[in-house]
C-alpha cells in the first residue's frame, strides 16, 4: 500500500512538472507584434527569461527563434536553415574557399548589431564551422575531427 501511495505520488509530480512545460503568459505587445510579423503561424512555443520572451516556431522549413523584451521590441532572432535556403552569392564564397566541402546547415543570427550566418561544412575527416557576413567574408570558427 505504502508502495502504491509511492508511485501515486511521483505520477502526480511528473504530471504537475509535464503541465508547468506549458506556453507562459505572454504580454500583449509582443504577442501583437508577433502577430503582426507572423499571422499564419499557429505552433509557436514560448518561453519566458528574466527580460524576455523566446519564441519558436518553424515556417517553410526555416526554424526560427525570436527573442522579444517585455514591451514587443525584437532584440535578436536566430534562424536554422539548409543550404538551398542560403544566398547564392554566399555559396559561391563558400564554394571557392573551401571546395572540397558540402554545407550541412546554415545559423543565420541578426540582433540590433550584426547580421551574421554560421556555416557548418563536412568532409570525410572533420566538421567546420565557418563565420560569414552578408558581404562574403569567411572566418573558420572551429574545426572539429570525426570520430573513426
């Protein structure tokens, strides 16, 4: 009996946990804004920081992360990517630098600073991670060995 009032008790505690993971309240001015940038968007999971919101959700087949403060203000947002969604002028940059690597995917990042991408390459021996700005400037990050 002790046992069952055991396991009772833990099933309520995940359940309680599972149903705080839910949308938090978010203000009005950043949903209307988010609203107005977004109007087709329906799954957007928010998340809520100290002075912020985080938003995220995916439109054709770009997986975006928005960062709101309080009052609706954009403060960065972060887009996740394939290679066919990437400029061509950048591919071709990227092509010419490093020819014997295919792009696995694309980071683009703008917040009121900058406006970068981070480029994730492959070949057979070793992931690279390359920094680009919209003006075709490359910048090896980190290069990474695969495992054998």
């Amino acid at each position: 009996m002790k046992k069952s009032i055991a396991n009772l008790l833990v099933i309520c505690a995940v359940s309680l946990a599972a149903m705080s993971f839910d949308n938090p309240p978010v203000t009005e001015k950043v949903l209307k804004q988010f609203s107005a940038s977004f109007p087709t968007v329906v799954d957007a999971k928010w998340f809520e920081g100290d002075n912020y919101y985080d938003v995220y959700f995916e439109k054709e087949q770009i997986k975006y992360n928005i960062r709101y403060d309080r009052n609706g203000k954009i403060l960065s947002t972060r887009n996740y990517y394939t290679a066919e969604k990437l400029s061509p002028f950048l591919k071709g940059k990227v092509a010419e630098k490093f020819p014997d690597k295919t792009m696995f995917g694309v980071t683009e990042i703008t917040n009121s600073e900058e406006m970068y991408f981070v480029l994730v390459l492959e070949d057979k021996t070793s992931w690279t991670n390359v920094k680009a700005d919209a003006t075709g400037t490359l910048t090896v990050i980190e290069k990474l060995k695969k495992a054998e």
